[in-house]
C-alpha cells in the first residue's frame, strides 16, 4: 500500500527549500526529505523529477523571494539607504529563520562549484539582480548629487556585491545573522564615505 502524502504539494517546495539551505543539495539525503517533508521517494521521482529537479525548483523559488524581498531597491538617492541594506541582512525581517545559513544561492554556487549548468544560469541571474540593484542605487545617489559625477558607479557596484557576498559567507560560517553585524558597519561607514 502507498503512502500518503504528509504534506501539502504546495508547500513541499518551500519545505526543502528550507532543508536544502541548511545541509546543501549533498548533505540532504533522501531519506531526510522524506521524513522532514513528507515527500515520499515515489511522489520525488513522479511528482518533482528527483532530488535535482526538486532542488532547482527550490532554488528558483529563493530566487522569486529574494526578487520580492532581497534585491536592494534603493533608488531613493540616499547614501544611507544602501549603507543600511548591508544592516538589514543582519537581522532580516523578510527571510525566514534558516536565513541564519547564509544566502542558499551563494551556497549552491559554492558547493557546486560551476559544475552544473542549471546552478550556474541561476547564479548568473542572481548576481545580476544584486549588481542591478547596487548599480541603480548608485546611478540615483550620483543623479541627486549625493556622489561625485566623476564616481564609477559600475566599479562600486562590483564592491558592494562583494562584500554582499562575503557578509553572507560570514553569516553561514556562523550560522548567525548577527555575524555579519561588524561587517555592515564596516561597509556602511564606506559608502557613506563615497559621498565626502
């Protein structure tokens, strides 16, 4: 007889997204899955694809979330807006609590280590939303005159992607949103610099 189902369709993505950023797409095995999300080894394979397929729907998923709540949409022209996105991810508001293990993009990429082409066209989606998001922000703050018209925005996107990005690595390591606190200082105290 078949087992049933423990959990509802609809959130057996946003399950093993949650166990997916914790342990890794390697350090989650299937009978894991099955016991935290009710997802049985019969419903993985016809319903979801395999593992693979399930983890890329969880990684698209974050990747809708992080659209929604994690872009930095900081057009407003201020220095301290953006200085203030590096502070937000210390304590996030919009994330759930497995928030704590960094971002599950960055840590797909890294432990993939662009050896999966569908990871890797995620990554680069991705890294150019947040690039998108610090470019924009930058090109309005130089418009309303907070940064020089001489200031190289493209340049400076690129470090706030950065230490986006090792801010993040920072908070996994610690498995501690407060983790990256000293590093959001750090960063804010330099973009608010740029303006001088």
């Amino acid at each position: 007889m078949a087992r049933a189902r423990k959990i509802d369709p609809e959130m057996a993505v946003p399950a093993a997204m949650a166990l997916f950023w914790q342990h890794g797409y390697g350090g989650l095995g299937t009978r894991q899955l099955e016991e935290e999300t009710g997802i049985t080894r019969f419903s993985l394979q016809t319903s979801y694809g395999g593992k693979m397929a399930l983890f890329l729907k969880a990684l698209d998923g974050y990747l809708e979330a992080f659209t929604a709540h994690g872009v930095p949409d900081m057009r407003d022209g201020e220095l301290d807006t953006i200085a203030k996105w590096f502070d937000a991810r210390t304590a996030p508001v919009m994330f759930p609590e497995v928030a704590c293990f960094g971002c599950l993009m960055l840590n797909s990429i890294i432990e993939f280590s662009g050896n999966n082409a569908d990871v890797n066209t995620r990554a680069e989606r991705f890294y150019d939303m947040v690039r998108g998001g610090f470019c924009g922000a930058l090109t309005a703050a130089q418009q309303k005159g907070n940064l020089p018209s001489d200031f190289d925005v493209t340049a400076h996107a690129e470090i706030c992607l950065g230490v986006a990005i090792s801010q993040n690595v920072i908070i996994r390591s610690a498995a501690d949103n407060k983790a990256g606190a000293r590093m959001a200082a750090g960063m804010g105290a330099v973009v608010r610099g740029w303006g001088r």
